[in-house]
C-alpha cells in the first residue's frame, strides 16, 4: 500500500531558462520551447524566438489537478519550427523532486533512455492543495536524513519513511524481493541507479546507511523522538520553591530618618534596631552576610516618581524634603569561599554544553565524498549580489560567482586572497540560494565522488 496521496490542487511551474542544449536547426537560430506533460494534462510555455541554445522563458504554467494519482512529470525541449516541432531535450522525474517554490537546474537528455546529457533546465514549481509525499516536518522518529535519488535527482523521503515506521511499529523492513522504485512508487530517473541515503538515529546514536536499487534483505530499528530527548536532556528535578523575596527597604531621607516603615530589612524581623541607629550614610561598617559574604555598608540613593506632566521627578516627602532609601549591598565574596547569594535559587551547572540551533538562513551540506565540506554553514555576507555561507569550524565558503555568462554555486576553501581559493565542487546555477542537487567536479576542482547534497534553510 502506498502512502502518496493523490493531489488535488493547484500546480505552478515557472520554466526560467535553459542552457548547452543542442541545436536542431539547421539554418538560423532555433526558437525553443517547453512541452509539459504530467497526467493527462499537457501545457507548454511561451516560445523563446531566437532563443538558440541558452533559450529564456521566465514563463509560468498552471495545473488544475483533482485527484491527481500520477506522480512523474516530463518536460520536454522543442523547437517552434513551421514544418514540424523537433524534440531537442528531454526529462522525466517525480513531481516530488521540484516542489518547493525554490529554484532549482537540472539536467535535459537527448531522449527518453537518459542516457547522454544535452544541456540544463532551470525552473521553479510550487504545489498549493493537498496530497503527494507526507510532509518532512513534525516528524515521530528521529531521521536527521533521507534522500532517495538517481544521479542529480534526488527527493527528500523522510516524511514517507517516518510513516513507514509509524505502521511497522518504529522499523524500516527493505526486502529483496521489493526494489526501492517498487517500495517508494516511483523512479527518480530512469535507466539510472537509484540508493537511499538515511541518516537515522537507535538508541541514541547516529547511523549512517546507503541501500541501493537492488538490495539484501534489510531492517532499521528508529528512536522514537522523544525518547531521544529522554536520553540526551533528562528533565532536572524540579527545584526548590525559591526563599520569599525580601520586602521593599526603608524609605528614609537624608538625614537618615525613616519615612515609612517595613516589615523586614534584609531577611532580619522588622527593626531590630531603630533605622536610626544604624551607621550615618557614609560612614564605614560592614556586616557578616551569608555564607561567609561580606556586604558593604547601604548607600542611599534617590525615590524616583512621575509628576502630573509624565516627568520623571525627585519624591518629596509630606515635609518637602527629597526621599532616599537603601540599595541593597552588592555581595563582595570572601577569598577562597563559594560566592552565595540569599534568596536565590542554588545554581544548575550543566554537565556538557548544550546545543543550540543555528538560527537565520542557513546551509546544511551533507553526503560529500571529502569529509572537511560536510556540516552547517552560516550566513557571512554577500558575493556576486547574493548571500554568502561560510563553514562553523573552517573556511569553506559556499558562494555564488558569474564569470561571462555562466553563473555558478561553490564550494571552495577560501585562503589569503580574493582569487585565492580550492574548489572543491561547483552546480550550475544563477539562483539566490544554493541548489541542493546538480554538484559536480572538473579538472581544477579537488572534490571526490558522492556528490554533495545541500538544503538550505531560512531560519
């Protein structure tokens, strides 16, 4: 039984741009554009006259479903041409991989057996209904990761697994008779060899598991959310009731006269000696306080209130005279003895740090075949207009740059200069975010197989 709902709803696709696709015609250039099938609906954008091999479109298409059950969706890459249309480019993927309303490329092939590249599309799709894969947040196990992909088409399947093992009562059964395109319902690319990524954590630890197309039988035990927070965060005891806050200090002027009287002055029963007895303001004295703390003598300051115009004023008491009280003594510690302060609640010392979430946009990279470019990277300005991450404990900068007219997402170590770096992957893309798919390496580029997969968070 299949957990994708079928869709109803509404369906935007924005066709952007394309680039490196062939060329079908023969005299002049050719005018692009691009035929949409999913279901049994068929759409096509706005043609790019004169478009040639980098063809923009900036062109959206809306799909109308109710009870949608397909799940791909194929674009394909035609020329405008009076005697017949030639095919140009061709892709067929889940609708799952390009949802989101984010912008992503990726890659066009000569024909339906995806077998040899012919250029990149850019596009942009947004679904507002209900249906599809179940939804990746408010999740009861802990699957940190799952992206089930063929080559640069991936889809994030947490959601999916999460109620998978809600069914089998917190297990995943991948069984050798089942392939994974049998098990998900659908095949990310066709002709391509397909593997789960999972990031999960049992009894508290963080696993790791590839599992490809064609598998051994295979079962993961998953934690339970909040038996993790159980296990990592234990609930404190719950404190002591905190000592009753001392009543307000004695209002006296500046002679030292008491103008109103107090129940209690510093824990001790209301005036055990006259207010004033107690040592002239100024004068030196001290008072053993608790725990071996030693407190200063009180000093006096001002009575502050608001007079009839909203001014911050003096107090004057029913004399005239301008009211003082008691600050309350700044503890001095003792040498070599714990600082106690009366009245508060005894101090929690963690026993490890605590870790917070990163808070603002942020990039998570993960799957990287160098191990130094895997991990959370942080907002660190802008470069090429756009903005910039840089790595938690290194220099390595995910950073959008244009030369000519190729625009460009890397991943470089950043050195002493501004042209000063090692690249380790690069995506074709003019997006203001990082793609999380379509990584790749050249010649100059030191990165090494997997691929990277990045998701971009805005908070």
């Amino acid at each position: 039984m299949s957990n994708i709902v079928n869709m109803s709803g509404q369906l935007v696709i924005t066709c952007m741009h394309a680039d490196g696709i062939p060329s079908v015609q023969m005299i002049g250039k050719q005018d692009p554009y691009v035929k949409i099938e999913f279901g049994s609906k068929k759409k096509q954008c706005k043609t790019a006259k004169d478009g040639g091999k980098s063809p923009v479109w900036n062109d959206a298409v809306i799909f109308n479903l109710s009870d949608e059950k397909e799940k791909m969706i194929k674009f394909i890459v035609k020329n405008d041409n009076l005697v017949s249309d030639k095919d140009i480019a061709y892709l067929r993927i889940p609708i799952f991989a390009i949802l989101g309303n984010r912008e992503m490329t990726l890659p066009l092939y000569k024909d339906n057996r995806n077998s040899r590249k012919s250029g990149t599309f850019t596009l942009k799709a947004e679904f507002k209904g209900t249906g599809g894969l179940p939804p990746n947040d408010d999740l009861r196990y802990d699957i940190l990761e799952a992206i089930y992909g063929a080559g640069e088409i991936n889809v994030d399947v947490r959601g999916y697994l999460d109620l998978q093992a809600t069914i089998h009562d917190g297990k995943l059964n991948f069984k050798q008779s089942q392939d994974l395109s049998s098990y998900f319902g659908f095949d990310p690319l066709d002709k391509h060899q397909k593997t789960l990524k999972l990031k999960y954590k049992e009894l508290d630890v963080v696993n790791q598991v590839t599992i490809n197309e064609k598998h051994e039988d295979t079962t993961i035990t998953l934690q339970k959310k909040t038996e993790n927070k159980a296990v990592v965060a234990p609930a404190p005891a719950p404190a002591p009731a905190p000592a009753p806050a001392p009543a307000p200090v004695p209002v006296v002027n500046q002679f030292g006269q008491p103008v109103q009287v107090q129940p209690q002055v510093y824990g001790q029963p209301a005036y055990a000696q006259p207010a004033y007895a107690q040592p002239p303001y100024g004068m030196p004295g001290v008072t053993q306080g608790m725990a071996g703390m030693t407190v200063g003598q009180p000093q006096m300051v001002p009575v502050y209130t608001t007079n009839q115009f909203g001014q911050r004023v003096q107090a004057v008491n029913q004399f005239g005279q301008p009211v003082y009280q008691q600050a309350a003594p700044a503890p001095v510690p003792v040498y070599g003895q714990q600082p106690v302060y009366a009245g508060a609640a005894p101090a929690v010392i963690p026993q490890q740090p605590i870790r917070q979430e990163v808070k603002g946009p942020h990039c998570t990279v993960s799957f990287a075949g160098n191990p130094e470019v895997n991990g959370t990277y942080v907002l660190n300005g802008q470069q090429d207009g756009v903005a910039s991450y840089k790595h938690t404990t290194s220099n390595i900068y995910l950073m959008r740059a244009t030369t000519g007219r190729s625009t460009n997402w890397w991943i470089s170590l950043w050195k002493s200069g501004p042209n000063d770096t090692d690249d380790y992957y690069y995506a074709q893309s003019a997006a203001m975010a990082p793609p999380s798919s379509g990584w790749m390496v050249d010649r100059h580029c030191k990165g090494r197989q997997p691929m990277p997969q990045v998701v971009y968070r805005q908070s």
